[in-house]
C-alpha cells in the first residue's frame, strides 16, 4: 500500500472513530438536541438556536448549571409558558440553577436568565433530564424550514443522496466488466502522473498573516475592560467602542456568580450597564466583540480569560483563509514534476552510496 493510500485510510478511520463517538450518546439517549422556543435565558441561547444536553448525575449538579427538567405537575403539557425548549414527547425548560435544597430528596431553585424573577417551583431530582454542554446558533430553524419547504429537503438532502448513490451504481457497473476496468484504471493512473495538488506555502502564509492581523487589529480596537478587578455595589460597565460586546463577569468564588445581578450580557456601542453586587467582590471582568455566540464566549471565558479574544481572531482568521482557498490550494502539473525529478535524485544518492 501506496503512503498517500495509508494516510487517506488513517483519516477515514479518524473520522469515522469521531462520528461513531460523536453519534453513539444520541443514539443510546444519553445526550439529545433540543430547540429553544422562549427568550427566558436570552442572550446566553435564543429562539430558535439547538442546544446540546447531556444525561447527568443529579448529585453532582451545583450552583450555576443550566438543566433541563420537566417542571412539576406540567410533565405532559404540550406547551408552558415559560418553556425554553420542546421535544416531540413533551415539553422540557432549561434554567438557571441559583440555589439547592438537601433532604431525603435533593431539590433544586431554578430561574431563567432573562426572567426577573425565581420559578414559582423547585425541581425534584428524577425531574432533571440532562445538563447544558452546547449551544448551536439559529439551527433549530433548519426543521421548521424543511417542514414549510420542500425544496431546502430536495436540494441539501434528497439530492445530494441521489448523487452519491448514482456514482456508485455507476462504479459497480464499470467495474463490472474487467476489461472496461483495467482501461479506466490506466486512464486514472494517466491523469495522476500528469497532475497533483500543490500548496503554494509563501502565499498560504501571507494569508494568514495579514488576516491574522487584520482580525487582531479589530478584535484588539474593540475590546473594553479586562482584567481582575474588585467589583463595587453599583458597577458600570461601558462601550466605548463601534461593535456590540459581550462582558462576563467570573468572581473568584465560583458560586457568587448568581449572587450578580447581570453577571453577563450584552452592551450596544456608546452604551453602558449597571451591574448590581452584595458586596465587594474579587472577580475578573472579560469584555469581547459579539462576533461568536454568547455561551461559547462564556465557555471559554471559564477555561481562561484571554480564550474568547484568541479564539475570535483564530475563528475568523481561517475562515478568511479557507475563504480564499483557490489562491493558495490548486492543481498543478509542475509539482508533480517537481515530485518526480526529486524521488529521482533520491534514488541516485542511494545508488551512490550504496544503500540500496
């Protein structure tokens, strides 16, 4: 087997080692996607994206988790007003967890971000159905669009499926006939010797340079205040800047977090918000673009501070590059040459010093 054959194979079976983990959970049940229908835990998740939850052990929830639960005495409702996401069975909420009861059975306060106040009800553990792991932005909308047109069915499923099952009934027919075969695979061995891939390396690196910096330059313009600071009763926090940004607050006790009033959100350009604290609180302020969605800005704020700023410079970086893509990425005969002429003079060197 060829070196290009067996790195196709490893990253085939990569892939396929990723799908299968990444497939297995929902299929066994143990994690399952749910759309948001309400705006009670905007903005961290808006109408209309996909959340990600995942079965989770009830004792080992804490303060802050967002969970999914059936409220109480509402299990086979079709619909709650106060509802963050539904399911064909039935209707789950995902909230807030802002306090916990301990008892013969553990119970737990909840509250919606946006809601200003408390769930007029506490969760029994057998109610809980899972943990928030992952936001994904507006593809909840993808059924409800397949279901008013049939056409986004035809052309990204339907179609497509069409294509694929064709070429190989194509393939099979070729290869059928053995002598139709060998001269198809000639053909194919032909145009392999004649033409390659090649990656113009100078022009892939001046690409992500100059993105690199064009992207670093705006997130870096637009970033308010970071760092650790100590929060006052009433803090102010303002945008000074031309886009909107995220700020997340992250006390130094973990658990104080609920205890802020607006310990995230959203500020417009040339605005400002006022966050209300209990008291004098050691905490790290982290100010962002809103150019990635909330909730992965809050994730990665948690990992480390300086995360969401590096990680929208190092998204949108490789977007532009992978937007640019036929600059930097075509097909060429002289590579091949190029490729051929030095396995040549490798094979001389070897004769030459005898190592073959």
């Amino acid at each position: 087997m060829k070196e290009k054959d067996i790195l196709q194979a490893t990253i085939i079976l990569l892939i396929a080692i990723f799908l299968v983990k990444t497939l297995i959970p929902f299929y066994t049940g143990s994690m399952m996607p749910l759309i948001v229908l309400s705006g009670s835990m905007t903005p961290m998740m808006l109408p209309g994206d996909m959340i990600i939850e995942k079965s989770v052990d009830p004792s080992e929830l804490k303060v802050g988790d967002v969970i999914a639960f059936h409220p109480p005495g509402r299990e086979n409702t079709v619909a709650t007003k106060d509802s963050a996401v539904v399911t064909k069975e039935n209707t789950l909420v995902t909230h807030r967890i802002i306090s916990l009861e301990e008892g013969k059975e553990r119970r737990f306060q909840t509250k919606g971000d946006a809601n200003n106040a408390q769930d007029d009800f506490k969760v029994p553990a057998p109610n809980i159905k899972g943990k928030l792991i992952f936001v994904i932005p507006f593809a909840g909308y993808l059924p409800d669009a397949v279901k008013k047109n049939k056409n986004i069915l035809l052309f990204t499923v339907i179609l497509p499926a069409g294509l694929i099952i064709l070429d190989e009934i194509r393939t099979m027919l070729l290869y059928s006939n053995p002598a139709k075969a060998r001269k198809v695979e000639k053909e194919q061995k032909k145009i392999a010797r004649r033409t390659s891939y090649v990656v113009k390396r100078k022009r892939l690196a001046a690409f992500i340079l100059i993105s690199g910096l064009i992207f670093t330059g705006v997130v870096a313009h637009n970033l308010g205040e970071n760092g650790h600071v100590v929060l006052e009763k009433n803090t102010i926090i303002k945008n000074q800047e031309s886009l909107s940004q995220v700020y997340v607050l992250t006390p130094d006790d973990y658990e104080q977090r609920i205890a802020i009033n607006f310990w995230y959100g959203v500020i417009t350009p040339a605005n400002e918000t006022q966050v209300t604290v209990p008291e004098e609180t050691p905490a790290t302020v982290i100010s962002v673009p809103y150019i990635l969605p909330i909730f992965w800005i809050i994730s990665l704020s948690e990992i480390n501070p300086y995360f969401p700023a590096l990680a929208e410079i190092g998204l949108y970086t490789c977007f532009s590059v992978l937007f640019l893509l036929p600059l930097w990425y075509r097909k060429s005969t002289v590579g091949r040459k190029n490729q051929i002429k030095f396995r040549r003079r490798f094979e001389q060197w070897k004769r030459t010093f005898h190592l073959i």
